[in-house]
C-alpha cells in the first residue's frame, strides 16, 4: 500500500508517435531515449519510485531489460494525462509527477520542485523559467504563463501574454531583465483528486483552441503552483532533435 506521503514519478511513453514512431526507444549516447529519462527521473530525491505507463510491449521489454518499472496501459488514451490517470487508479498513491517522455536531460531538481509543491499543500504544480529571448515571447511554439504573487498559475497561452503594448507603441523594445515574461516547462505535479477532477471534466473549450492542455486545470478552479527553474531542458521531437541531445550527453560525459 502507498505511503501518506508517496509521490510517483510518472513517464508516459506512447510508440506510435505520428511525427516520430518508435520515439521512446530511439537510441542515444548508447542507450534507448526513455533510459535516459527514467534514471535521470530516479535522481529526484522526493520521488518514492519511477514507473514507465505505455502502450507498447516492446517499451515494457525494452524498460525492463535495463532494470525499470513499466505498466502496460490503454492504447486509446488521447494524452499523457489520461495515461498516467490509468497507473494512478491502480496503485492509489496520493501524488504524482507527470514527467516527459521526450526529455532525456530531464532536471532531477525540476522534478523535486514540482513533488515538493504537492508535499507543501498545492493541489496542482507545474514549472516555468525566465524568458531570455525576445523572439520567444512572439513565437507560439513557446507556451507562456502569467504567475500571481503567491506563485500560482493565471493563465496559459501561446500568444504574448502579457502584451507588451505599451512598449510597442512607444517604438521600445521589450525589457526582459524586468518583464514578467515566463515560458511554461511542461512537467506537472498532481494529487490524485485532481487528476479525477481533470480526467472526469474532459476537455475544455480553452484546451481546444489553444492546445495547451493546462488551461483545463484552470478552467475548473484548480490552482496551480508555478516554480521557477532557471533552465530549459531539450526535448526530442523530431528525429533531427536527436544529435544536438546526444552532443550534449557526450560532451558531459553521463546521461
């Protein structure tokens, strides 16, 4: 039986990936992608274990063989959120951490932030770190998020948010050393009431249209803690995406 106070760490990995089939498993540095993430994942200090929800056999075989845990899940699920509600359901522990599959130089640290908010009071948790580039704040591939004053979430968007206007009617350009200009980092921390809440709900019109699926958690009430990392860590999207993270895994050496 779970702890009181057992936080999951949680890496949903599908194989048939539309952009990327076989994605999970692509090796890199010598060793399958979704390697990378679990132990990088079992780093975290607060996380009482790591577990691989897929929909795949071969990510199961391919998990085990190097010593994690998987779970074979739902080949229906629509999102990595409806995958880990599966796991969730199963094993009953009170917190998660939604880690991504695709992020093989995954923080230990960002983890532990997020698993700490939840062990703190905080329903929901997620991350966030500091716009350094001007570009980023116009391009809608960087989801942004407005924090209020005591660290929780007002909204999500893939537009500007805030809109600088007032710089741009003045002809400035926008001061990022000082704007509240912050890009999401999409690792999530739930308790396991609020992923029945979010799984029970169904999507939202806000979800839809901006294809960010956090604006669900805000849309039903549920506040969200933002904490601030000062790093983003590459994910692997595309195959192309693959030898700037293996240059990297090599050039420090470890995974």
């Amino acid at each position: 039986m779970p702890e009181q106070d057992d936080v999951i760490g949680v890496v949903p990995a599908r194989y048939g990936s539309t952009r990327f089939p076989g994605k999970p498993l692509v090796p890199i540095a010598g060793r399958p992608m979704i390697q990378h993430v679990y132990e990088r994942a079992s780093r975290a200090s607060l996380l009482s274990e790591v577990i691989v929800a897929t929909d795949d056999r071969r990510i199961v075989d391919a998990v085990e063989a190097f010593g994690g845990k998987a779970m074979m899940t739902s080949v229906d699920h629509a999102s990595g959120t409806d995958r880990l509600m599966e796991v969730a359901e199963i094993l009953q522990a009170p917190y998660y951490v939604n880690i991504q599959g695709d992020e093989p130089l995954i923080n230990p640290d960002h983890i532990d932030a997020c698993a700490r908010a939840l062990l703190e009071g905080a329903a929901m948790s997620t991350l966030s770190a500091r716009i350094r580039w001007r570009h980023e704040v116009f391009d809608r591939n960087v989801a942004k998020v407005l924090i209020d004053r005591e660290g929780y979430a007002i909204c999500f968007s893939r537009s500007a948010i805030p809109f600088p206007g007032k710089f741009l009617a003045q002809g400035r350009d926008i001061d990022l050393e000082c704007s509240p200009y912050f890009r999401h980092v999409g690792v999530y921390g739930y308790t396991l009431p609020t992923l029945r809440a979010l799984a029970a709900a169904g999507e939202c019109e806000l979800e839809k249209m901006e294809s960010l699926e956090q604006l669900r958690a805000l849309y039903l009430g549920i506040r969200m803690k933002v904490e601030i990392v000062d790093s983003v860590t590459p994910h692997v999207d595309v195959p192309g995406d693959v030898d700037e993270v293996e240059s990297t895994i090599n050039a420090k050496g470890n995974g």
